[in-house]
C-alpha cells in the first residue's frame, strides 16, 4: 500500500518523457484572412511578405511572442503567435516548444476538505505538453496548519491549444502543527501524494491558469484520503 504513490508517479514519468520525445515541427493551414510576415522577430522589422487564408506553414521556432515559420517555397519570416492562434482551434499545433525548457513560476490557491489552500512554486518545461515544479503551500484548518513540499509533473494533452486537458501528480513531504490551544497535540510529519485532473487556458503563448479537481493521500500512521479544488496561475519565461 505504502508504494502505489511511487509506482503512480514512476508511471506518469514515463508519459512525460513519452511526451518529450514526441515534439517535432508542425505544419498548420493559416485560417485568418491574412497574416503579415516580417523580418524578424518585432513590429520594428520591416514586412516582406503576406501570408494569405488556406497557406501552409511550418512551425521552426517561438521568440517571445514572436514564431519563425517557412512557407513551401523556404521562404522563411516572422509573425506574431497572436495572428497563427485561429489556426490552432482546428489542430493541436506545437506553438511552444521554443525555446525548449521555459522557466516557470506558479502561485495558486483552493479547497482541500473545506480548507483553505494556498502556495507557489517554480518549475521547469521539458516541452510544450510537460513540466515539472516544486511547490511550497500550506493547508489551513481551524484545528490546525500543515505545510506542504511537493515536487510534480504536470502532462497536457495536446502540444497547443487555448483550451487543454491537463493531468497532475506530485509526491512530497507534509508538516502538520496544531494550534496552542490543542491540548496534548503534537507536531508530526507524513509523506502525501497528490493527483488532479483538469483544464489549463492559454492567456497568451507565456501565461496560462490551471483549473484542478483532484485530491491526496496522506501516509500516516492512519492513511487518510482528501478531495479538492485548486486554481493556478502560471507564466513561462
């Protein structure tokens, strides 16, 4: 009983480097009426050329919020990730896996069995569909405060879409301190494991939030099992 959390996330390391291994340029079929290209990567680059509704690109590389693409013909320019997203509605396209392995930062809070949960951290992105990070948070109950050290992966679905399935796992330690008032009552530490479902929207190519229902299993002397609630914010860098 006291190995499932570590068999649960050796599994989905293994969807990670899956994932990983997965990315690869992608060619999209431009869906707006017209996109202008540039010479490089900001308005301050002159345009050169006109992609026009029905075009194919292929995806090279992400600066910023800037994407390097190649016409048919090797023809090769810039646009804005902004101008290529009405394509991304009809196919999951990789519009994020440059550079590869964006820095992130996390804050987020919610509900874990009526208690209050709030917390931050900061993680790492392999590739455009999988990330890790360590989280700091703390859980409050009126009896007590536990605070929580919790490395996870987090695997989306697909390699780009506004609107994308996300599945969590994090496996960590827990201190729980009850309040003064409790009589008796002491400090104690107990590992936990968390999993979640839910849905991640992509508020630009950099900023993205996270909507989890999932829960955790806390390994005690008695192990206890909890369900909750989250949102989180994220941006890459």
């Amino acid at each position: 009983m006291h190995y499932r959390p570590a068999i649960i996330l050796s599994l989905f390391f293994a969807i990670a480097m899956w994932g990983t291994a997965s990315d690869a340029q992608e060619s999209i079929t431009i869906g707006a009426e017209f996109v202008e290209m540039r010479k490089g990567p900001g308005e301050a680059y002159p345009i050169f050329y006109v992609v026009e509704k029905g075009e194919t690109v292929t995806l090279i590389r992400q600066q910023n919020e800037w994407m390097l693409v190649r016409l048919n013909d090797d023809v090769q320019g810039w646009l804005q990730v902004e101008d290529v997203l009405s394509a991304v509605y009809r196919r999951p396209v990789n519009l994020l896996n440059a550079p590869l392995g964006q820095k992130k930062i996390i804050a987020g809070f919610g509900w874990l069995d009526g208690s209050g949960v709030y917390g931050i951290g900061a993680g790492y992105r392999f590739s455009s569909r999988v990330g890790f990070g360590v989280h700091v948070a703390r859980i409050i109950s009126g009896m007590s405060v536990s605070n929580v050290l919790q490395p996870r992966i987090d695997i989306q679905m697909f390699e780009y879409a506004r609107f994308n399935p996300l599945i969590v796992a994090g496996f960590g330690v827990m201190d729980n301190v009850p309040e003064r008032s409790v009589v008796g009552a002491r400090a104690a530490r107990a590992q936990i494991a968390s999993y979640a479902v839910g849905v991640r929207y992509y508020s630009s190519s950099a900023l993205f939030f996270n909507v989890l229902v999932g829960g955790s299993t806390i390994q005690s002397k008695t192990p206890s099992q909890h369900f909750g609630v989250r949102i989180e914010w994220e941006n890459a860098f």
